[in-house]
C-alpha cells in the first residue's frame, strides 16, 4: 500500500500522466468542438494516423518541427473538411462519413509511407521536440518536474484549453457555435449561416486532432510506426461525453486517463510477478469506461447533434 501511496504522490508519475494526456487533450478539444456544432466526427482515429504522418513526414523531409505541425495541422483540417462537407451541405450520414474518414486517413498514410519509403525496414529517426528547461519554473518542487520541464506541444495543448475556452465562452463565435449545436433554426434566423459555422468548426476541430497524432511521432517518439495511435480517437470519443462538452472537464478526463496508464506501469513493476500482465494493459481502459459510466446519464448533450440542417428547414 504504501509502494502505491508513493507512486500517487511521485512528481515524475504526474509529469507522465501529463505526456500520456497530452494527444487525448488535443483530440478532446477537436471532438468538442465538432459535437458543440453539431457534428459528431468519428474520423478522429484516422485523422490521428494521418496527422502522426504528416507531421513526421514533413519533419523528416527538412520543414522543421514546427513545420511538420503546421503540416500536420494542414492534414487534419483536409479530412475535416471532407467530413464536412459529405455530412453538412449533403447531410449524410455522420457515423458513415466518420468511419470512412477513419479508413480512409489511415489507409492513404500508410501508403503515402510505404510509397514514400518502399525499401525502408525501420522508420527514419527525427530530432523530436525536447523538454523544455524554463530557468527558475523548471526548478520549482513538483510543479516545475510535472508542467515545467514537458515539450513545447504539451505546453500548446494546455494553451489550447485555455483558447478554446475563452472562444466558447467569451466570444460571439462561440455562442454561435454552441447555438449551432442546439438550436439551428435560431442561428439561421439571426442571419448567420449555420452551413459555414458548422463547417468551419469541424475543419478547426479536426485540426487540433491532427496536432495529437503529431505528438506522437514529434514529442513522445521520433519517428512513425503503424498502429501506434492504437485507439487513443476512440478514448477521445468517449472522454468528450465525459467532459460533458466543457474544456476545462475535458482537460481533468485526459489526464485522468493519462493517470490511469501511468499508474498501470508502475504497478505492473510492483505486483507483476502476481497478476497477468493483460490485466494492468486493460486498466486504464476499464476505469475510463466506470468513469464515462457515472457521468453518461447526467450529460447535456448538444441537442442538435447528427442532426443535418438546411437552409429554411423548420
């Protein structure tokens, strides 16, 4: 008990909780965003892939880190903007559109990197971004070690909470987003289109989830292998539900998943010799689920959501 007490309170494990959250923030705050307009965006998995890609690409090729950001950025609004359009003007079907995104983004990384690289064993190493040594901050107790010495995206992805937020809830922008995802047919009659609103907040959304597939490859590793989102769009799904659609809830459900894997490792080293190892891989997985479970029931969801909406329609 007391080995698990020291892991709760160990700075180093909350400084890992906090990379392991740092792509489940960005792609919270892109699936927040799409679902406040209305437009639930199941392509977040490949759009991922696709940003992880893209970014690494673009890295390797000379752009530089924040180059392959850019880029990575510049993918994920591209498939979001395909979204957009199959299921807004066109109103097709949401969950169809968002799983073909999915295939489709991943499908076409993987070859763009199999054509790109055909001869190729290992995947090509980049210089990733590094932690970060902020003088006085870095050297604070706990604090400095848990936010002060992370990379540059996770300090972006933090920056990200914060700009969301005041945007949702500071801004006219953000009251017609929310108006958008909830009442349409108000929107449309204050002037506004609800067509480029909704479009434009998917194509923003979907970026922000491009930058987490591009931590992966730019910041936790330095280079891109496949499967290597390994289902973190789908744990984005689910902890937006969680958040109940709010950034600052949505940052608490990233990094208490992020916790929930952290702890899974360490505790693997201290009881593994007792219990099969499946069992710590599919902690963090259960407890995210009895998580979703408590606060499913109470969530407000955008009343519009996979609702399509045309122009007149009453």
């Amino acid at each position: 008990m007391m080995e698990i007490l020291d892991i709760l309170v160990s700075a180093n494990f909350w400084a890992a909780a906090l990379r392991i959250a740092t792509p489940l923030i960005f792609g919270v705050l892109g699936a927040l965003l799409c679902e406040r307009a209305g437009v639930l965006n199941l392509g977040i998995e490949g759009i991922f892939t696709a940003g992880a890609m893209a970014g690494w690409m673009a890295a390797w090729l000379g752009a530089g880190l924040w180059g392959g950001v850019l880029v990575a950025a510049l993918a994920g609004a591209s498939f979001g903007l395909l979204h957009a359009v199959l299921t807004v003007p066109l109103g097709l079907s949401q969950h169809v559109s968002g799983i073909g995104v999915t295939l489709f983004a991943t499908s076409l990384s993987y070859y763009a990197y199999r054509t790109a690289l055909p001869d190729v064993t290992s995947p090509p190493r980049i210089t990733a971004f590094q932690p970060l040594d902020i003088p006085v901050l870095s050297d604070l107790p706990f604090l400095g070690t848990v936010l002060f010495q992370q990379t540059a995206l996770t300090m972006l992805a933090l920056a990200m909470v914060v700009v969301v937020g005041f945007v949702l809830y500071r801004t006219p922008l953000g009251l017609a987003i929310r108006a958008v995802g909830d009442n349409p047919a108000a929107v449309e009659a204050q002037g506004l289109s609800v067509m480029v609103l909704r479009m434009g907040t998917v194509v923003a959304g979907s970026a922000l989830m491009a930058l987490g597939g591009a931590f992966l490859t730019m910041s936790a590793f330095d280079a891109f292998f496949f499967g290597m989102v390994n289902g973190r769009g789908w744990i984005c799904i689910a902890l937006t539900v969680f958040a109940s659609w709010r950034p600052g809830k949505a940052l608490i459900g990233a990094l208490l998943f992020g916790a929930f894997d952290a702890f899974q490792v360490r505790l693997q080293t201290e009881v593994g010799a007792f219990v099969p190892g499946q069992v710590f891989l599919m902690l963090p997985y259960l407890l995210s689920i009895l998580a979703l479970v408590m606060v499913a029931r109470k969530a407000d969801y955008p009343r519009a959501m996979l609702k399509p909406y045309f122009k007149g329609q009453r």
